[in-house]
C-alpha cells in the first residue's frame, strides 16, 4: 500500500471501488493487512492507517479507542469517503464498534475480526500478565510472549521488538492501551447495531478465543459468524480465506 500523509497520521491506500477501511489491532500498525491488501485491491478501494503514537504516526495524547476513532474518521475525509465497509481487527473490533454505535452514516457494513465485546476474567487476567511482562522484562519479552500467544505452534516466529533507543516509549504506549482495553466496554449496545455485520473469529485463537466473537455475533442482530484458523491473526496466516470471507459478505452488503 502506498503510505500516503494524512496531517500526523501515516495513512495507506490501494485499488478501486466502494471503499474499505481495514483498522488494524493493537500493535496498531496497517503492515498487518498487507497480505489481504493484495487480494482485494482489485474490487475495492483499500484504506489503512497506523493508529496515533504506532508506526508512523504521531500520538495525539492519552491512548483511547476515541482517539483512534477520530483518527480513522480524519482519514476517511482527507479521502473524501463520506461511508465505507469497515474492518476492525482485535483492538480494530473495538473501534469499528464505536464507529457503528456513534457514526452510523459513515459506514456501510461492519466486520469485527477478532474482537470482544466485554473482557472476561481469563482476558483481564492475561492482559494484566502481558502488562507486567512489558513493564519488568521490557519490549522484546512481551512481543516474544505475544507471538507466543498469538501464533499457532506451526506458524511461530519470534517477533522482532522496536529499536533499542524507542523502547521506554513503547514500554509506555503499550502500557496505556492495555489500560485503554481493560477500561472500554460498550456491550450493552451491541443490540443497536443496524449494519449489516461479520464476525470473523479464529479456532485456534489463543489470545481472544472464538467464545468472545460467537457471544459478539449473539449479541448484534442478524449478524454472520464465519470461523477461520490462523491464530489471532488469520488475515496473516489465512490471507486467503479471510479475504474470501470478506468477499463473499461484502458481496451482499449494499
């Protein structure tokens, strides 16, 4: 995707068509798309970002799921996209939600990959372990522990942690979007989403199991479950049977 400036935000576009905003998980960065990118740019214009204060984008303060919000909306108009299907991914879920429950006019149909409507104790209780990994073991313990959790045992790879010298940043960062995970919970208005909605969830998902996006697709009326592998990241590992998912159901969205 090209990388493309968007005030403080690096944002990313490719193809052609009815839009699609692809809102990546809490590591934040678009990358994780690109496998998809490639197998649907020919339908559809794709648009990414990297959240604020990830990748290459500026903060714009305190960690929120709101700030991310207004982050990808800021980036829908900088491209003139008055609505868009729109994929939320993990931490993504948490903002697509957001964005169908506060800003329904700017999207078509929703996508929650992923995703969770309100943690439970084994999500809390892991996130907390992840926190304390970051802060007393530091950056490179906690991304070998996520990918760790995250990969399946045929797919794992150690995860390459930030540069020396950005690490007490990341440390920080990370840190707060923990918080703002273990903080946010809109469950109780899942049953007011209207769009037409997709829950992708992954069998062999160790991070956030597939109990949380079977409850998601309960608690959204009419929603479609579709049940993948790939871990936690099934858009990386399955980029195949995800984008034919995706395909299949935004063939039926309006």
């Amino acid at each position: 995707m090209e990388a493309i400036a968007v005030g403080s935000l690096r944002a990313y576009c490719q193809g052609s068509g009815q839009p699609l905003l692809l809102i990546p998980g809490l590591a934040g960065k678009a990358q994780v798309w690109q496998a998809v990118v490639g197998r649907l740019a020919d339908q559809y214009q794709i648009i990414s970002f990297d959240h604020p204060g990830m990748g290459g984008s500026a903060s714009n303060g305190q960690q929120s799921i709101e700030g991310i919000l207004a982050a990808a909306l800021d980036v829908l108009d900088d491209f003139a996209v008055e609505n868009a299907h729109i994929v939320g991914h993990s931490t993504g879920s948490l903002v697509a939600q957001a964005i169908a429950l506060d800003h329904p006019g700017r999207m078509k149909s929703l996508v929650l990959s992923s995703g969770w409507a309100a943690v439970d104790q084994r999500f809390r209780d892991l996130f907390q372990m992840r926190k304390s990994v970051l802060q007393h073991l530091g950056a490179e313990a906690y991304e070998n522990l996520g990918a760790l959790l995250g990969l399946p045992p045929g797919s794992y790879s150690r995860a390459q942690p930030p540069p020396a010298e950005d690490h007490q940043r990341y440390q920080t960062i990370m840190a707060e979007r923990i918080d703002m995970l273990l903080n946010y919970s809109r469950a109780s208005e899942m049953g007011t989403i209207s769009h037409p909605t997709l829950v992708i969830s992954s069998t062999d998902d160790w991070l956030v199991p597939p109990h949380h996006s079977r409850e998601l697709a309960e608690a959204i009326p009419g929603a479609d479950l579709r049940e993948l592998s790939g871990g936690h990241f099934p858009q990386v590992l399955d980029p195949e049977g995800y984008a034919q998912a995706l395909r299949e159901f935004l063939s039926t969205a309006p």
